[in-house]
C-alpha cells in the first residue's frame, strides 16, 4: 500500500514539477531585459551540477551520514565497475542532448502547444517499451495512443487565429524549428527513457547511485556542447551570463526532475508517467493564455487537449487493475 501511495504521489509531483519548468522556461527564453540573455547550454550543465550534487547528499543520508561509508560505496560501485558505470553513457548523452532542444523548443513555441504536443514521447516511450523491454499494451492502451496522436495532430493544424496584440507573433519558421526540436527530443525521450529503466530493473544498485553515474556522463556532454556551440559567447562574457532569480528557478526545476523521473520510474513504469504529465497541459494553457499572453487558443486546439487528455484517463483505465498483482 505505501508503495501505490508513493507511486501516485511521485505521478502528482511530477505533473506539478512539469508544469512550472516548462512555463518558467518559456517566460525565461522570451523575457526581455538588459545584457545578453542566459545560454541554455549553460542552464543545462548547471542542472546537472545540480542534480549530482542532490544525488550523492542522499545516498550520504541512506549511509547513516558517514563520510567513509559514502566514499567506500561511491568508489565500489562507479570506479571499481567501470562497465555498469559506461552503460549510462548512451542515455546520459541523450537525456543532454533533449534538454537542450526542449530550450530550443520553448524558444519558438508558445507553452500550450509545446507542452501538447511533447507528449507524443508517450508514443514513442510504449514503442521502446514494446520492443526494448517486451512489454504488452493491451487494447485500451493502444487506442489511447491513437486518440493521443490525433490530439497532438489537431493542435499542430495550421490556424488562422489572430495572435496576442501585445506580442509579436512567431515565424513560420521559428515555428518549424520548434517543431523539430519537440519531435527529435520524443524520440530521444522514449529511447533514452527505457533504457534507463531496462537497466535499472536489471542491477540492484540504488536509482540515485545510477542517477549520480548518470550525471557525471551529461556534466562532461553538456559541458562539451556548451563551448562546442557558446564557446565564444562563454570566454567573452562568461559561463553565468544573464542569470537571474528566474534562471535559477528554471535551473532548480529541471535537476529536481532528474530526480522525480527517477523516483517515478522506481515505482511506476515510463508511459504512465508519461500520461500523467499531461495532465499539466490544462494548467500550461490557462496559465499561458492569462499571463504570459503568448497563445490564444481556438476550438481546434481544444479539441486536440481534450483527445489528449481522454487518451490519459482511458490509458489509466486499464492500467490500474495490472497494479494490484505486482505489489506482492
């Protein structure tokens, strides 16, 4: 019974967590203010500073907070086995490479349709499922993919609504870029995703140990990345440009959901995780049409969250029964 509790309460978390990094993301990319802006690339290798950090403080408390016991086990574990330790590198290169785009992303879309139409990674994370892990969907679970994808596809429709008068509407262009960005970090999502929980469930190390091995391989991308494409920006004004109070917000956010992920995948699998994110759209696109004003939505967009939203409940329908069985 605790164990279901802690499920929904890491499912509820999530959605929570979802919903503000992505509106703090986008507020962040689009607000205007003196000096040059912060470099996602930054933002990026600062998270994972972040979320290593986070993870070696609790493996020091379920240590008993002993300096000796956590440098035995973090020396056993990652330095003393060097090939479980390289198996986190396919996916911790991944996961940086989606954060980065998911920057690119909210630089060019609006918060409502980015946070739409970024749940096709729940397609893209069953199929990887299926094939990776030998998972079965059962009926309902493959029609709420189907009603998932005509959801995402009807928010995509062109429109011819008029845009906000406050703000300057985006090109076409930049509009495409973001939609690429969306779809390349939903591939990247899924496979990186089930990777991570195929190996997970196949050691017995703890989550946050692997989170830590995790980290340490997207540090060295993400820095790696950062001077491959900010190197001059970097060296000029450096690696801290623009950060403010929301910055750090954004940056807190995205290392905590490292770390809520994990706890998700821990006691849930990776699509249902998937559905209950969301859940956060009904709050991304109120929030972004009265405060941020960068979306209006119209009755095709409506149309297309409600699909997504009923793809949601209709996969949790079926889901919960199987549940019961496993606790045991």
């Amino acid at each position: 019974m605790a164990s279901t509790h802690l499920k929904y309460l890491s499912l509820g978390v999530l959605v929570f967590q979802t919903t503000s990094l992505v509106l703090t993301m986008r507020y962040s990319r689009t607000l205007q203010g003196d000096g040059p802006r912060y470099l996602a690339s930054s933002a990026v290798v600062t998270a994972e500073l972040l979320k290593i950090l986070a993870c070696v403080m609790l493996v020091f408390k379920e240590h008993s907070y002993s300096v000796r016991a956590l440098n035995s086990m973090l020396r056993q574990e990652i330095v003393h086995k060097p090939v479980e330790t390289l198996k986190l590198a396919i996916p911790s290169g991944i996961y940086t490479l989606q954060n980065n785009l998911l920057y690119v992303a909210l630089s060019n879309l609006d918060a409502a349709t980015y946070q739409v139409t970024y749940q096709l990674k729940i397609l893209t994370t069953a199929l990887f499922s299926v094939s990776m892990l030998g998972r079965k969907l059962g009926v309902y679970q493959w029609l709420s993919l189907l009603i998932l994808m005509g959801g995402v596809a009807l928010v995509q429709w062109p429109s011819d609504s008029p845009s906000s008068p406050e703000k300057e509407p985006l090109s076409s262009g930049s509009q495409v870029v973001g939609l690429v960005a969306v779809l390349v970090a939903c591939c990247s999502s899924g496979f990186a995703g089930v990777y991570f929980e195929k190996i997970l469930k196949e050691t017995k190390q703890s989550v946050w140990v692997r989170n830590i091995q995790l980290g340490m391989f997207g540090l060295v991308f993400g820095v790696i990345g950062m001077f491959a494409y900010d190197g001059d920006r970097v060296r000029e004004h450096g690696m801290f440009q623009g950060y403010n109070s929301l910055t750090c917000v954004v940056v807190a956010l995205q290392a905590l959901g490292g770390l809520v992920i994990a706890a998700v995948i821990k006691y849930a699998d990776n699509i249902l995780k998937g559905f209950a994110t969301s859940l956060s759209i009904i709050l991304s696109t109120l929030i972004s049409y009265f405060w941020l004003e960068d979306f209006v939505p119209t009755s095709v967009f409506f149309m297309g969250a409600v699909l997504v939203i009923v793809a949601t409940f209709l996969y949790g329908y079926e889901g919960k029964p199987s549940t019961n069985p496993s606790r045991a």
